[in-house]
C-alpha cells in the first residue's frame, strides 16, 4: 500500500527487453514509479530492496522462471503480483495463481490493459476510509472461530493467526461482510478484481481453494466458505 503522497512503485520482471520498456513507459505516464529486471534473480534482489507494491512478472523466464519466482517473492513480500502469462493456457494461469499471483493477463496484451490491471490492484490497497465506509465495513468480523480484522487485515483462527495473501484476505472479506449471502464469481470478482475485470471467472476458484486450505477447511462439510452449486460461493456452514 503506498504511504499517501508517494508514487506507486511498481517492479517489472519480464526478459523481452522491448516489451518491458513498452510496460514501463504506459506505467511511468500512468504516475508510476517504476523499474524493470530482466531476470528472476534481479526481480528477487530488487524486490527485497526496494519492497514495489505491485510486481508485473512474467511467467516464462529463462533460468528462474516466473512460478519460482513468485513462490520465492512470497516468503518474504505480499505485494500484489500481476502475472503475464505467454498464452491462454489454463495450467499456466492456474499455476502462476496457485503459487500466490493475484491477478493475470495474457500476452498478447494492450499495455493499456496491464495499467488498468496494476491500478485496479492498488485500489484494493486503499483503506475503507478513502473509499468510504458503509454499515458492512465492520471492523471485526466473527464466524464461528474465524475471527477478521478488517482494518488491520488480520485474520485468526481461534488462536492462531492465518497467513493470507491479499486477494485471499479480500475475498475472504468480501464472504464475511454478509454471512448466508450466496455470491457469484462475478460479483466476487467485482468486489475484490473490480467491475471491469474481464478473464476466466474460474480465477476465484483457485482463491478460494487457497483460503479453505489455510482456514483448514473441508470442501465437503465447510464450516466457513461453502460452495453454492451453480452460484459461487457463501460464508457459513454447508
Ligand atoms: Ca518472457
């Protein structure tokens, strides 16, 4: 989340050197400050330095690729990670998602659509405050065991405390902010992506595969996100 005043600081991994200077100039006019590594071992070091808000990385890298690259940028950041992937392949998408990306975009892409996308992350990056606040925008929310800090974007269950990425943590939000309420991926990905979100709708399952896991969660008998066949989802028991 950039400290009001500062510019957002955006990293770009990607070795097609042209592309990247493509990406980086769309993001520098859209206000960004940004800079660019052509590996996934400077993507790391830059990373750790200069701790970006949001990551552009592509998936296919030589020698470190993308999915290493993410598993790795996850151990020590939770930044947001916007993955370009080379094509529409699912498995690709699926397994760049499952390694903690938040989003995607398939190449060939309009820069103009990658800006669209690191901007609509930063947005979720905003305190409820700037956005404003209505009667749903509780500051602790409480199912069962599950207990949310929404201001503090922390999450416990019973004692311990859950370690979320932050799309986990928004999609988890947005179940919790009306229990019983059965929402459609689509207006999952309204809530946490943003209305103009366009992809495979899929992308929430992978998410939510994500936070049943770390809830420890049984998809089968859930105590806490279950499935509503044909719909999408809902927070409550089974
Ligand atoms: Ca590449």
């Amino acid at each position: 989340m950039p400290p009001h005043g500062r510019p957002a600081q955006v990293l770009v991994v990607e070795d097609e050197a042209p592309l990247a200077e493509l990406v980086r100039s769309y993001l520098d006019h859209a206000g960004c400050t940004v800079r660019v590594a052509t590996t996934g071992p400077d993507g790391l070091a830059v990373a750790r330095d200069w701790a970006p808000d949001v990551v552009v990385l592509d998936l296919g890298l030589p020698g470190l690729d993308g999915i290493e690259v993410c598993r790795e940028l996850r151990t020590f950041s939770d930044c947001y990670v916007l993955m370009l992937t080379a094509r529409s392949d699912e498995v690709d998408t699926l397994i760049g998602l499952s390694v903690g990306a938040d989003d995607y975009v398939t190449k060939p892409f309009r820069p103009r659509e990658v800006v669209a996308r690191v901007q609509a992350l930063l947005r979720r990056s905003r305190p409820a405050a700037d956005t404003g606040t209505d009667e749903n925008d509780a500051e602790v929310r409480t199912i069962g065991e599950l207990r949310l800090d929404v201001a503090a974007r922390i999450v416990h269950l019973g004692d311990r405390e859950v370690e979320l990425t932050k799309t986990e943590f928004d999609l988890l939000a947005a179940l919790a902010s009306r229990p019983g309420l059965a929402w459609s991926r689509r207006r999952l990905i309204e809530q946490v992506w943003g209305v103009d979100w366009v992809g495979d709708e899929h992308l929430v399952d992978v998410h939510i595969a994500h936070v049943r896991r770390k809830l420890g969660d049984d998809p089968a008998s859930p105590r806490y996100v279950a499935t509503v066949r044909g719909v999408g989802y809902r927070m409550g028991r089974g």
